[in-house]
C-alpha cells in the first residue's frame, strides 16, 4: 500500500535526521514526497496522533480544514520502534520468499 510506503519514508528521514545539526522540514513536504497536500496532512495526523512523531500538531481551521504545524520535528521511541519492526518483518518476509523458492 502506497501510504505505508510513505509514512515508512518521512520517519526513515527523520531517524536518519538525527545525525544532523538542522534539519529541512521540506525534505518530508507533500512535494518532495510527490503526493497531493490532504494526503500528507492526512499521514502526518496518523504519526502525530500515535506518537510518532513529535515538534508537529494537527491545527484545524475555522472552515473545517485541517492543518500541520511543524516545529523542530523529530521522530520518537516509539517511531523508531515501528522503524525497526517493520525492518525486521521485510527481512523475515524476504527469507521466507527465498526459502519457497527451494521448497518443492
């Protein structure tokens, strides 16, 4: 699914953000990204709201829209956990393809 391909992708950056001295929010904007603004909005609520990540909060406006406001975004333990797990779940995956393959 395209959307767990995305989320996997900002907090990869932001695991690998902290390395850094400053960090460009832009590398983790809707256009570097290539999806469309209420898609981004859409997958940054789902990381704020379970934790995630942190330095970023859903706004919603007057009209009924909804906005993400970023200060010093970082990725959590938690963010870093769901890194890893899912990391050790490709692996897995990737070994029980190959050993199909040899299992007439």
């Amino acid at each position: 699914m395209k959307q767990f391909n995305i989320l996997y992708k900002i907090l990869k950056t932001l695991a690998k953000a902290m390395d850094l001295e400053e960090f460009d929010e832009n590398t983790v904007s809707a256009e570097a990204l290539k999806i469309s603004q209420p898609m981004w909005v859409s997958l940054f609520s789902m990381l704020i709201d379970n934790g995630y990540v942190e330095g970023a909060k859903v706004m919603n406006g007057i009209t009924g829209s909804r906005n993400i406001y970023i200060s010093r975004l970082r990725i959590t333990l938690k963010g870093l956990e769901y890194l890893e797990e899912n990391s050790l779940m490709k692996k897995a995956s990737d070994i029980a393809h190959g050993l199909a393959d040899f299992i007439p």
